[in-house]
C-alpha cells in the first residue's frame, strides 16, 4: 500500500480585521434615514420606548405615527446636543460629528459645546445586537474562519478562503464589504494584512467604508511612522513610557535592542513589544471561543460613597448579580469564581475575587460571595463603577471547563487586573452578607 501525500504549498498569510464604521450610530441612521450626513451622537443612556414617537403623537395627532413611519420623522423633532448638561459620555458619533472633533468617550456636554446642532440618540442595544449578528453570520456564508471579537469587529482568515489571496485580499474584502452592505445598509472597513496585529491597524487607515491591503514590505512605510499606542496591546500607560523613552513612533520601538525592552519593560512585555514593532504576530484567527467569565458593571451618575450612599450601592449590586445570574443561565453556564471590580474616581481599579468550591449560577450565592469580596477594597473612597464578575466557567452536563486560552474581548468579558488586598472597610457596607 501506499500513502499518498499531498504537498500543499503553503500559501502566505492573509489575515483580515473588520470594523463596522460608526457602529451605535449607522444602526440609528438605518430607522432614522433622514439623519444621514447630520452629525449624530450616540450616548445619553439606553433608548426606552421610542419618546420621539409619543411626542409626535402628541404634536400632529392627525397623523399616523408608528414604528414604519419613523423616516418622516421631521429633522426639526429630534434632540439637539445644544444645552446638554449632566454626565453621559458619547458611546459614538456620525462622522459628520467626528469632523467637529466629537468622539467616543467624550462627554456630552464637551461635544456640545464642539457641536451643538449635533442630534443626540440613546442607543438600541437588541437592534445593534441584532445587526450585529446579521454582519457576521454573512461573512461566515463567504469566509468561515471568523474570530468574534466583540460587538464591531471580527478577524477573517483568507488565506485559503477561494480568492482570498486574489489582489492580495482585496478581491474577497470588497465582497464581504459589498455583501454587509446588502445584508444590513451599514458600511465596513476592512484592512488585509500577513497577521491580527496589522490587519487591525490597518482596518483604520480608510474609515469609513474603506479597504487598505498592507503586505509585508509595507512594514518601513505603512507601520513604522505611526504612534506605538496604534499597537493593539499598547495603552496609555505603557505608551507614556515609552513617550518618555523618546520612542514615539513603531519604526523608533524597532531601532530598540530586544534586549533593552526586555530590561526597561519585562521578560514577556519587551520581547512581545520587540515582535509587534517589526511586525511579527503568529496568533492564529479562532474561530471559537468560549467565554471564561460574565460580567456585569456599571458606571454611576455620580460617585458613590461606600457608608453615606449604602442603599443605592446595595441595590445596584443585588441587581448587578442578578444579572450576572440571568447572563450565566441564558448562556447555560455555571462558575466557580465570583468577583467584583470597583473603579475610584481617581480612576483607579481594583478587583478582588474568591474561588467556591461548587460552580454556580445562584443570584443569591453570587451576591453573598461578591459581598464578601467587597469587604477586603478600601471603601473609604468614592466609587465610580461597580462590577461583578463570574469566572472558571463550567457547562454542567458537559465535560470540563470552557478552554482558558481565550483572551477575547467580548464586551462582557473584562481583562483581570491583579491586585493586592486592602484593609477592610466594607464591615460598613451591605450589612445583611455578614
Ligand atoms: N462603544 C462604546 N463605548 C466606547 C467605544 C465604543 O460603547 N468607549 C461602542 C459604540 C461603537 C461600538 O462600540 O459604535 C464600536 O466601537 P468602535 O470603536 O468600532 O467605534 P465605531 O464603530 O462607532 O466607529 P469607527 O467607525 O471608528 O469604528
Ligand atoms: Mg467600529
């Protein structure tokens, strides 16, 4: 007998990053399409029922309003950014609003000083969840190896995907473009690339609605004059040091000696920080992934203070791991580890957990061990965002626990942060778990 073997030439990497442009907002502008080209901000908390209709009912009750009537809506109706005052952030802007300098995480009150005549929307969290399944279950029709990574964006192999290394990927990224387009109304941006780390760079270059191709002997002229915080892994704070290192640019991360990042910044940080800048990234795209815990957080109004806002704080954290409970059992998952996760408003973080030695998915069970976590956190400060969390996750009736190398960034997934006990405060606070 003999074995036949087939020699596959390898084909080189083709690795795609997908963005939907102005997420939040395109999926407003699909019910309002009298809004496009307006400048549009997202943000102001989740939409109830639709108020602009009430409203309208009440101004020209003469006319039939409902929800197949929303695009005559007259532009004159809808709120205005122009004297906003309060604490919501923008989750997003049109951009037509970018051009007045308004963006994510921007106070509402700042982007209306920047651009008033700007029309505020709340956001519809089932239609944008909706439609964001509806893009994805589209590009898996085309190009089956799809890694999710969050509500937006997604990472495509194309490699052996037939025609993928046609015009090296631009072929298949126009028509996975063109076919969201179809699928949804919304526009894409697509950057192709040998690896994940400069697919997602490049999905930047052409927003919105753009496609930019970047091949391995781009690296000197596409990669290395832009800033090292466009390194997906390089934040804010990593980038002040190197800021302070004078390295401000990828190509000056590159002229560094492996062996000088490794002593300025860790074994593993350096080395990684050494790879990316010469544009190494061998991370396969996975096309499955299982969560590794739930979250739920909020962030408040205003601070909270631990004694002075008790009752508030403990409504809001019954309800957070109610949530979290309801989460777990939607998705059918139990989890050993119950944590909590508490911002400052200095902006500090800290998060604390606790291993059970049951999984569970118990509202109850979930709020006694989270209260339990609270009680080693100072909670002398105020408080700006309350989290809790359910990890080591488990499917009962399945074999094992949901694989630990996924790193995702499902929105509802937050990276750990290690930290350090405190003393205890929290005696004070949610006397009812002692
Ligand atoms: N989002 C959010 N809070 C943030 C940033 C984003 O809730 N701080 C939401 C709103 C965005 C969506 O996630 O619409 C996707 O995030 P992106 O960063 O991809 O931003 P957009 O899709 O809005 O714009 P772009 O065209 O730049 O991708
Ligand atoms: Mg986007």
């Amino acid at each position: 007998m003999t074995t036949e073997r087939t020699t596959q030439t390898a084909l080189p990497r083709r690795i795609a990053h997908l963005d939907m442009d102005a997420f939040f907002a395109s999926v407003e502008l699909l019910r309002y399409p009298q809004l496009k080209g307006l400048p549009v901000v997202i943000g102001g908390g989740r939409r109830r029922a639709d108020d602009l209709l009430a409203r309208l009912r009440d101004t020209y009750p003469e006319r039939d309003w409902s929800e197949t009537t929303l695009d005559r809506i007259p532009l004159d109706f809808f709120p205005r950014l122009a004297g906003y005052t309060g604490r919501g952030v923008a989750t997003t802007a049109t951009y037509a609003a970018r051009q007045f300098g308004v963006g994510s995480a921007m106070g509402l009150m700042k982007a209306a000083k920047l651009c008033p005549q700007a029309i505020l929307l709340p956001v519809d969290f089932d239609e944008v969840r909706r439609i964001s399944r509806l893009f994805k279950s589209t590009i898996t029709e085309i190009a089956p190896v799809m890694e999710d990574r969050g509500i937006d964006e997604v990472y495509i192999d194309f490699t052996n995907v037939p025609g993928g290394q046609r015009e090296n990927g631009r072929a298949l990224a126009r028509l996975i473009q063109r076919s969201i387009h179809q699928a949804t109304g919304i526009t894409c941006s697509i950057g192709v690339a040998p690896n994940k780390l400069i697919a997602k760079m490049a999905s930047e270059f052409n927003k919105p609605n753009g496609i930019s191709i970047v091949l391995p002997e781009d690296l000197q002229t596409l990669i290395w004059p832009l800033p090292c915080r466009k390194i997906n892994g390089v934040g804010p704070k990593a980038d002040a040091r190197l800021q302070a290192h004078g390295i401000h640019t990828i190509g000056a991360l590159a002229e560094r000696e492996r062996g000088w990042l490794i002593e300025h910044f860790g074994k593993s940080y350096g080395d990684w920080l050494h790879a990316v800048s010469w544009g190494r990234d061998e991370r396969p795209v996975v096309t499955e992934s299982e969560p590794v815990s739930m979250s739920r957080e909020t962030t408040f109004e205003r601070d909270l203070h631990a004694v002075r806002d008790r009752a508030e704080l403990g409504a809001i954290f019954t309800r957070l791991c109610a949530q979290v409970a309801a989460d777990l059992r939607a998705k059918g998952y139990q989890g050993k580890t119950i944590g909590i996760k508490l911002r400052y408003d200095n902006f500090q973080s800290v998060t604390r957990d606790v291993t059970l030695p049951d999984a569970t998915d118990d509202a109850a069970s979930i709020r006694r061990h989270a209260g339990l976590c609270l009680k080693r956190v100072d909670l002398t400060r105020r408080i700006r965002l309350l989290g809790v969390r359910v990890g080591k996750l488990v499917k009962p009736g399945t074999e094992g626990a949901a694989p630990a190398h996924y790193s995702g960034n499902h929105p509802s997934v937050p990276r750990s942060v290690q930290d350090k006990a405190h003393d205890d405060h929290t005696h004070l606070l949610f006397p009812d778990l002692d």
